[in-house]
C-alpha cells in the first residue's frame, strides 16, 4: 500500500490524490484503491516476475490490473528475463535462471529449419538469476556464433541492444540474424 495517500482506479490505472472520493472520475461505478508501492527492476511497471500495468511486446494498456495476460496480444504481462527475436520467430526465456537450446534441433527448431548452415545444437542462450543474460556457442557447430558480427567461442555476456547470428557466410548462406534482443524485465 501507498504510504501517501494516493488512490488509484484498477479499470484504468490512474492515480488520484487520496482526497478524490471513492470512485473513478474516468470510469463511473469503479471503486479507486489505494495505490500500491512499486519498488526494484521495472518500478512504475511491475517489479521483477510481476505483472506490469503497460504489456512488455505491445505497450497495450491493461484494462484491469487482475489480468496476467495482455488482451490485445496475449501475451504474458509478466515481462520475461529475455526476448531474441529472428525472423521465423522469438526465443522467450520467461524467468531469470533459465537457458534455452538454439538450433535445428529441439523447442526452436522451426526458427533454425530453413538454415542448412545452422546446426541441430548451435548455442544456449541463458539468463543468470542476477539478470545477466549470455550466449554460449555450442564447441561442435562449425559455422560460427555471433554477438554484433563479432565471432565468439565461448559463453559471452549480451545486453538490450545486441544482434545474434548463428552461421557464418554472404548472401543466400548467411545464417539468421535477431533483431536487437531486448530484457523487458529489466525495462524500467
């Protein structure tokens, strides 16, 4: 709970001085609730592993702050650890501590399938319980891993911002490349 007072309406979720009334000016009928204390990563928008206000992949209002998913993309409101988004899809890691297997292989094979230079197990990208978010290649893939067109061999920290690609080569050989990643659980 606020400590100063404030009020806000779960409809809409506007903030109103303690002295507003009892209902929302906005919305007729809804009753406002004290406003409750935002504190950590992602303060103004749901702490770390909670739902936010603002949904993390289409910036849509929520309509009511009991939703845990977005009703106009449906996705999860809980913003996840990371996002790699490559064209044929999104690799999601939705909590820190967690890893995923990138390649023709396994849950995000389909993004990989059309990648002949892309191998069955390519790399993991992982999230450490402290946020930092990384990309390990797998040592048997020969066609490289990148982090910004820079080769690595080893586990390497990525941050918001950073481009993957799996797969060196020009033209038609060139393998996938993310757009920017993104953190959204670190999204203040």
């Amino acid at each position: 709970m606020s400590d100063d007072g404030e009020l806000w309406c779960p409809r809409g979720a506007e903030r109103y001085p303690a002295g507003a009334g009892y209902f929302c000016p906005r919305h007729p009928g809804v009753e406002l609730e004290p406003a409750r204390v935002q504190e950590g990563p992602g303060a103004g928008g749901g702490a770390a592993g909670e739902p936010r206000a603002v949904c993390w992949a289409c910036g849509a209002r929520t309509t009511d702050v009991r939703n845990d998913t977005c009703t106009a993309c449906h996705e999860s409101l809980v913003p996840p650890a990371l996002v790699i988004a490559f064209p044929a899809g999104r690799v999601v890691l939705p909590r820190r501590g967690t890893t995923a297997e990138l390649g023709r292989a396994g849950e995000y094979g389909r993004l990989f399938a059309r990648y002949p230079n892309v191998s069955r197990r390519h790399a993991t990208a992982g999230v450490d319980e402290d946020g930092t978010a990384w990309l390990e290649p797998v040592p048997e893939a020969p066609n490289g891993t990148f982090v910004n067109d820079r080769e690595i061999h080893g586990r390497e920290p990525v941050r918001p911002g950073d481009r993957i690609r799996f797969a060196a080569g020009h033209g038609a050989r060139t393998g996938p490349v993310s757009a920017p990643i993104s953190q959204p659980d670190q999204a203040r």
